[in-house]
C-alpha cells in the first residue's frame, strides 16, 4: 500500500536553530501534502496545504515565515521550522492526499523538542 | 469553516461497549471517518460514512446521521491495546482538507 516516509522520528534542538522535516512517498505520487501540528493532549491542527511545483497555503494564525513548506517535487515536501522556540515544540506529522484508506496516508510522524 | 466536537475523554473495562460521539458543523462535507491514534504514533484510518446507517467493521461500528449533524464511533469487547485517541474527521467539500475533531482519550482498564 502507500507509504508516506517521515524523517526524523525525533528531533532536539537549541532555541534559536532552524529544523527541517521531510515527508517522502515512497510509490506513489504525492500532489498534495497536508502538515498538521499537535500539541499534548489536544487535536491535530491543520496547517498548510502544501501543492507541488506551487507555494503553500497557510491556515489562519500560522505564520508562513517561520514554517516554511517546500514541495519541489511529487514524492517529497519538507517542512522547516525556523528560529524555533519551546513553544514550537509538538508533534508534527504530514499527510498526502489521494491514496490510503479514505484517500490520506500518514507519514509517522516527528517530535520536536526545542530547548 | 467545520467545527467538530466530541467528548474529551471516555474511561471503561475490558470487556465493555463504548460509544464515543461526534457532533459536527460543517459546510459541505464528503463524509464522516474516524481515527485512532495511540501516544507518540500517527493517526491510523478505522470507520467511514458516507451516507447515513451504522458501517460494522469488526469489533468497531460507526454511525451517521446527516439530518442530526452527529456520528458515533462503537467500540465492542474492548481490549487493553484499544486504550488511545480517537478523532472524528470530515474532507472539506471545496478544498479537501481532512479536518479533525477535538479527539476522545480513551482508556480501558483491566
């Protein structure tokens, strides 16, 4: 079946450094890419729609300069969080539309710890 | 936009039936579908409907009724490694954004 790849698993990082997350499908194409946040405890926050070969579209209140969304090519889009602070530590994980059960595949997942 | 609530958390036994519930405010949606989700894991895909009944899968049941604006999500003969989140979720209609609810913990003990 379709596999989306997230890498890292897990990431430490000093206040202040810049993290990239990549999500890559494996055997399939992927034109969308969703990249969701959660925080402990709470619900997987949408936030941004990422279309390869276009820029990404941001929700509201998530700021586009500090999480910057690269989708270069149909199997891999990459998330960097910028001058990241403790409070950007979560749980960030990517999804790709159009395959999988009910049409998204999930990549695993990553944890952020900024310190 | 789609607003999505359920119960924060459900606590039962092993052995036990569980109903967790969904209302929902949507503007335009394919259908509703549920998630588990265990600590540190990603969201893995349970349940769908598309029109409104119950859809039986195994020991899981979900059930839909669009004219209420509510699902459900049954858990039957629950067992310990059912202990976990659980997330109602609908497609946007207009830009396919798989949009979450507030999720459920639940927990079964022995």
């Amino acid at each position: 079946g379709a596999v989306v790849s997230q890498h890292p698993s897990w990431v430490i990082c000093k206040s202040g450094t810049s993290v990239k997350i990549e999500c890559r499908s494996l055997d399939f194409q992927a034109t969308t890419m969703f990249w969701y946040r959660q925080f402990p405890k709470q619900s997987l926050m949408l936030m941004a729609t990422s279309n390869e070969g276009s820029k990404a579209t941001y929700e509201q209140g998530v700021e586009k300069d500090k999480f910057l969304i690269n989708h270069a090519s149909l199997t891999l889009s990459t998330l960097t969080v910028t001058s990241a602070h403790p409070e950007d530590s979560s749980f960030y994980i990517c999804s790709a539309e159009g395959t999988g059960p009910y049409g998204y595949t999930f990549g695993s997942g990553t944890r952020l710890t900024v310190v | 936009g789609q607003s999505l609530e359920q119960p924060s958390e459900v606590t039962a036994v092993e052995g036990a039936i569980v109903q967790i519930n969904c209302t929902y405010q949507t503007s335009g949606f394919y259908g509703l579908s549920w998630y588990q989700q265990h600590d540190g894991g990603a969201p893995t895909f349970l349940s769908y409907n598309a029109l409104d009944g119950l859809e039986e899968t195994g020991r899981f049941s979900s059930f839909l009724s669009r004219s209420d604006s509510y699902g459900y999500l049954l858990l039957q003969e629950l067992q310990m490694k059912d202990s976990a989140s659980y997330f109602c979720a609908v497609r946007d209609w207009d830009t396919d954004k798989l949009i979450f609810g507030t999720g459920t913990r639940l927990q079964v003990f022995p």
